[in-house]
C-alpha cells in the first residue's frame, strides 16, 4: 500500500513538473511573438518616417536623371525611360556652379569661424564676468532671437551703404565678428548656457596660477567647451550657406562673386533666361525648352545640387553633431 502511494505521488510531482514546463514554454512562444511583433512595427514606423523624409530627396534625384525628352513623356512618372545626366549639366550652367560652390563656401567657412569665435566670447562674458548691466545686455541678446530681421533690414543697410560695404562679402564678416550675424543671439545662448554647466573649480585653480581672464578663457574653458563649438560650428555654416535674406540686401552675389543660393534665386525665377544667357537652350530643342515641366525639372535639380554638399558633409560629421547636441542639452 505504502509503495502505491509513493508511486502516485511521484506520478503527481512528474506531471506538475511537466505542466511547469509546458507553462514555460508557452511563456516563451508569446515573448518571442511579442518580440517579434515590436520588430516588424517598429521597422514599418521607421521605414515610414525614413520614406516621408526621403521622398523630396528621391523624387528630385529622379527628376534630374531622366533625359529631357522625357519632360514630354506624360507616360514617365518615376522611372525615366531615358537615363541621362543632362539636366544636371544644364543645372550647373545655370548655377555657374563651381565658381559659386567655391565662393559659398568660401563665404560660410570664414562666417562660421567668426561666429564661433566672437558668439563663444560673449556667452563665456555673460556666464562668467559678472558686470553692472549685464543682465540687461543679455536681455538684449535675447531680443535680437525675437526681433525679426526684417525689422533691422533699413537701418543696417544704410549703416553698411556708409561703410562701403554693400555689393561686398565683408558686411557680412564683419556682422559675424561682432557677433550680429545670422542666428547669433542663438549662438551667445548656447555658449552661456554650457558655460554656466562647467564647474567653477577650473577657473579657481587658474586664477591661483596666475593666469588672466583671456588665458582662463582661451587654454581652459574653450577646451572643454568642444561639443558647443561643434553644434553652433554646424548651424552658423548651414545657416549662412542657405542664406538669401542678407545676401539680397547687401547685394552680394555678383558676377564677379557668385553665390549659390542667389544663382538658385534667379534661375527659379527665370529659367528660361539663364539656359538663353548660358547658351544651353543649343543643347536641347524648342519642344523640351518649352515645357514648364522640363524648367520646373532644372529648377529642382538646381535645388538638388545645392544642398548635396551639405547631405555629404553630414554623412561624416553626424556622429559629432549628435554627441554635440546631447552635451549642449538642446531639445525640441
């Protein structure tokens, strides 16, 4: 009697164990279709955010690889029948592309090294050198963020029409030295909101050394001030590189000094003009030239030509602006 019971209480303890495993089991299943599940929607929420965002870029590239003739194709909606890179050639006429590649470069390098340089003195000034005033200077500051340009395009016109400086790109260096340049009270921001964050230790222990506020300045705080160099560096070259506001009212792309965005500007604004002007109406027929799709399709990849060098530069500074961003602790 004695081994029955023990017998069927072993035979009782075996199927508990079985049912625990099989519990396990179906835990397991239902956690890997979960898992599975979150992958597949989370890779369709990023296909399509990536698909939206990627759509102007896709369709332009498109666009500007399809042969001219396809402009009088209405059959040619994505896929072009005809590969060419002709539009891009007759872009780059438009833009005098190089010669304004080079110069808008030119243009928001200098710009940008002294936005750097003049914003990231003021902010350490407002963050550190603490002054009769300086609260209200810095109100200031922030005034110049809510103040459209607009409402300063008069006065800083004739300023620079006295200077001798419109039709000339030092009006906009010496906007950007004196940190009055595109975005700056934006820049002065940053650099006083991050230099606040840097312990006071460091400068204590530069002034027992004997150093002076410059030195502090220049050997201590601009070092560890790397990831808000990087994050106005970006902003400060973009913004100016798109640019067409100070550009118009100062007059600055010239024929001797062509700049992208104003290239871009008068070709949209005429396209037809700037083909006859650069004689690449000879390149395609009256059919083609006529079609306001084709001028549209050369104004897009115009467009499409100006911000490539922008998308490039990104692919190798992504990494930096990211880091830059999580360090400065901008949000929104």
């Amino acid at each position: 009697m004695n081994s029955k019971i023990t017998a069927n209480l072993g035979l009782g303890q075996l199927s508990l164990v079985e049912a625990a495993k099989e519990r396990g089991k179906s835990l397991r299943r239902v956690r890997k279709f979960q898992s599975i599940l979150i992958s597949v929607l989370r890779a369709l929420l990023l296909g399509g955010l990536c698909f939206i965002i990627l759509y102007p870029v896709l369709q332009q590239v498109l666009l500007g690889l399809r042969a001219p003739i396809d402009a009088n194709d209405p059959s040619v909606v994505w896929v072009p029948k005809n590969w060419s890179i002709q539009n891009f050639k007759l872009a780059a006429m438009v833009l005098d592309y190089w010669n304004a590649l080079l110069n808008t470069f030119k243009l928001s390098a200098i710009s940008m090294v002294l936005q750097v340089a003049s914003t990231a003195l003021a902010g350490y000034a407002f963050s550190r050198l603490k002054f009769k005033g300086s609260e209200i200077l810095f109100i200031f500051v922030i005034l110049t963020i809510v103040i459209p340009p607009q409402a300063l395009s008069l006065s800083q016109y004739l300023y620079f029409r006295d200077l001798g400086l419109i039709g000339s790109e030092n009006s906009i260096y010496l906007m950007s030295g004196l940190g009055q340049g595109i975005r700056s009270g934006i820049f002065i921001y940053i650099f006083r909101s991050f230099f606040k964050g840097l312990p006071k230790e460091l400068e204590e222990a530069a002034q027992v050394d004997g150093a002076s506020v410059f030195r502090i300045f220049w050997n201590v705080m601009l070092p560890n001030a790397r990831g808000a160099i990087i994050t106005v560096g970006l902003f400060a070259f973009v913004w100016q590189w798109n640019d067409t506001y100070y550009a118009s009212i100062f007059s600055i792309s010239t024929e001797a000094f062509p700049i992208l965005t104003m290239r871009l500007v008068n070709a949209a604004e005429n396209v037809y003009a700037a083909l006859f002007y650069t004689g690449a109406l000879n390149l395609i027929g009256q059919d083609v030239w006529s079609n306001p799709m084709f001028l549209a399709t050369i104004s897009n990849v115009a467009a499409l030509l100006m911000m490539l060098p922008l998308l490039v530069m990104y692919l190798f500074v992504q990494k930096q602006f990211v880091e830059s961003i999580e360090r400065t602790g901008i949000v929104g």
